[in-house]
C-alpha cells in the first residue's frame, strides 16, 4: 500500500501517478509528426502552410508593379489609364474581338508579364465588388466562346480565388473548394511561390490565410483577374 512506503518510493510512486495520469489525458512529451515540421511530402500541413506564409509576407518587400494587359481584356470590361482598374459594364464595349489574346466573352483580363520563378505577390482592392475572380494562368487559359471552359477556374489553366454575392470559393479545372469567411476582405493579396508550388490568397489588413493550394507549375503564370459587378483594382 501506498502508505507504508518510504520518502523515496513515495516519490517513485508519484511520478509513475503522474505519468499515467498525462498518458490517460494525451499530453505526454511531445513526439515527432509530419505536421510539425517543414516535411513537403507532408501537403496538409497547416503549421507549414502559415508559417511559410508568415515568413514570405514579413520578407516580401511590397507588392509586384503589375499591370493589365489592354489586349487580352472582354468587351465587357473598361481598363484605367493606369492600367490598375478593370470596370464591369453589362454591355459591350467597342474593341476588336479578333484579337487572338482578347478574351471575347467572359469577363476577363490578364496582367501584361508572367513568371516562371521565384515569389510573386500582388494585392487587389475588391470592396467595391461583389462579383469578382483573381489568380493565375496559363497564357493557354481558352480566351474565345461562351463555353463553360472559358470561365476562370473551370479549365485546368487557371487557379483563381472567386466571389459571388456572399460565397466565396477557390475554383480550379471545375472543382469549386467553399472558403469560409466571417466578412469579406476589403482587399486580397495573391502569393505565388513557382518553385515550392504553392498559390496562397490571404487578406493583407489581418494577414490571414484566406485559402492555399499546392500545385506542380509547368508553364509561365500571369496574374489574372474577373470582375462582373463594379470594379477591383491592383494596389501598391
């Protein structure tokens, strides 16, 4: 009995107690798990995720000079003197809808350079609107016809972080992924890593991750971008 023992054994028994009693409740020394390090065969790892996030965005000196392409934009948008602001109008405007880099019917617009290295990073006002879509493509995103395809985010050519109204998602080759979020962002920041093959969409006012995907990058990736109710704009 627990009684009759000496100081020692008291002790002894004590930390065989305790012990039992943190193995019982889980929270013995902390043990090695793919989660907790910087494993990249180990995708869902949300440690990794923000803190390589936490890193780029503390280490990443502003955001890329980035403007839209006047070429590749739809007859249904209107592009700033700037070349920052992109102007949904549900009627068509005069251009030429034989210009093979125009999109002609979808509501898009591409930024002038793509890369295919390093870490980009760019920010989006996107207060005005409640319809809107903005990622990276390929420059073989379909741009011609109504088609589902030509949509951003239904080929397998774009990723792109997309709202509509109150629902939020991230869209690529058709799979819609909901994002869950308690207000909309006044602004969005868009984070490539080409290498590390990673697309990450985080709100630059708190730094929160809004939604990251991991993906295998084969050709170069522009900036690219939607807008069907108002305007969004590039930001400094």
């Amino acid at each position: 009995m627990i009684t009759n023992l000496d100081d020692q054994a008291l002790v002894c028994a004590e930390q065989e107690i305790f012990e039992r009693t943190e193995l019982a409740e889980g929270i013995l020394e902390p043990q090695e798990s793919l989660k907790l390090n910087f494993n990249q065969a180990c995708v869902q790892s949300p440690l990794l995720h923000r803190l390589w996030a936490s890193a780029v965005l503390c280490c990443v000196a502003g955001s890329q000079e980035i403007h839209i392409d006047e070429k590749t934009i739809s007859p249904h948008l209107s592009l700033s003197e700037d070349k920052k602001t992109l102007t949904f109008s549900p009627k068509k405007g005069k251009v030429n809808l034989d210009c093979p880099e125009r999109f002609d019917h979808w509501p898009n617009a591409l930024a002038t350079l793509a890369f295919r290295s390093g870490i980009c990073a760019w920010k989006v006002s996107v207060e005005q609107s409640c319809a809107y879509k903005l990622g990276v493509c390929y420059s073989s995103v379909p741009r011609k016809g109504s088609a589902n395809e030509g949509r951003l985010g239904f080929n397998a050519a774009s990723w792109v972080f997309s709202r509509y109204d109150k629902e939020f998602r991230f869209l690529h080759a058709g799979q819609p992924r909901a994002v869950e979020l308690l207000k909309a962002p006044a602004e969005i920041g868009v984070l490539v890593d080409y290498a590390g093959g990673e697309v990450l969409f985080y709100d630059p006012d708190s730094c929160a991750i809004l939604f990251s995907h991991r993906e295998n990058f084969t050709e170069p990736l522009y900036p690219v971008f939607a807008v069907a109710h108002q305007s969004i704009s590039l930001v400094q």
